[in-house]
C-alpha cells in the first residue's frame, strides 16, 4: 500500500463525551427498513446501501440473531464546527489510528461520533488527551 501525502492542515482541538452505554454495530440484509427495535435515544444510525443495511446502536437493544459487533463505545465530538470544516474527523481518529486502534466513524448534519473498542477506551482517552483533545465528564 502506497503513502498519500496530504497538504499541511492545522487539526483542531476537539471537546469529547463518551455515551453511555455499549454500543453494537449491526448488519441487516439490502432494503431493509429501520427497524423499531434499534429507535430510541443515545445514539441510533441506520445506514442504507445497495449491499447491506448498517443499524448503529445500544446493544441492549438488538435481539438474538441479528449479524452484530458487540464491545464499542460511542464518542460524541461535541465541538460544534460548520459542516465542511477540514480536519475535524482526522484530528479525532489520527491519534488513536496511529496508535493501531480500530474505529467506526459516524457523521451528523451537526455532529461527528467515533465508535471505538470499549476495552480500548481507557487507551483512546490517554491518546485523545495527549493530542490536546479534552474529555468530556463521562470519560473513564
């Protein structure tokens, strides 16, 4: 795999809330509408594609059976920037990409989440917080 050398960008600082409660990643076959199960508050994503269907949300809400990843943390970037603001998602997940920790990346009309391992969490805060991010008061 090849390099790809970006332009020099200023990363900006970001404030970030871990959610409560552990969040699932899951898989539904194409055309499937969102289903009641995965509504509700915390964060809920349902994502439609020609090959699949993806239903970000909490894991105690998805029933037996359903394809899913279990054992994530949902962060919200709670700093508010314009919607094209360069550099907000890259300066969340450079730190702990670097760092060889796997994400998931949801975005928002006003918002960014990254969805990291919850047993790598306490990890992602440190690296976070090393990269001038500041944690939010849920943060372990």
């Amino acid at each position: 795999m090849s390099e790809v050398t970006l332009p020099s960008l200023t990363l900006p600082s970001l404030l970030l809330e871990p959610l409560p409660h552990g969040y699932s990643i899951s898989k539904l076959t194409p055309g499937s509408p969102a289903p009641d199960w995965a509504l509700g508050d915390g964060c809920v994503s349902v994502t439609a594609v020609e090959d699949e269907t993806s239903i970000v949300c909490r894991s105690d809400r998805v029933p037996d059976g359903v394809a899913r990843s279990d054992g994530w943390t949902a962060v919200k970037v709670t700093t508010l920037f314009e919607l094209d603001e360069p550099g907000v998602v890259l300066a969340a997940v450079k730190p702990i990409s670097q760092a060889g920790l796997g994400i998931f990346v949801l975005s928002t009309y006003y918002r960014d989440y990254i969805l990291v391992r919850t047993a790598e969490m306490d990890r992602a805060v440190r690296l976070w917080t090393d990269a001038g991010h500041q944690i939010g008061d849920q943060a372990r």
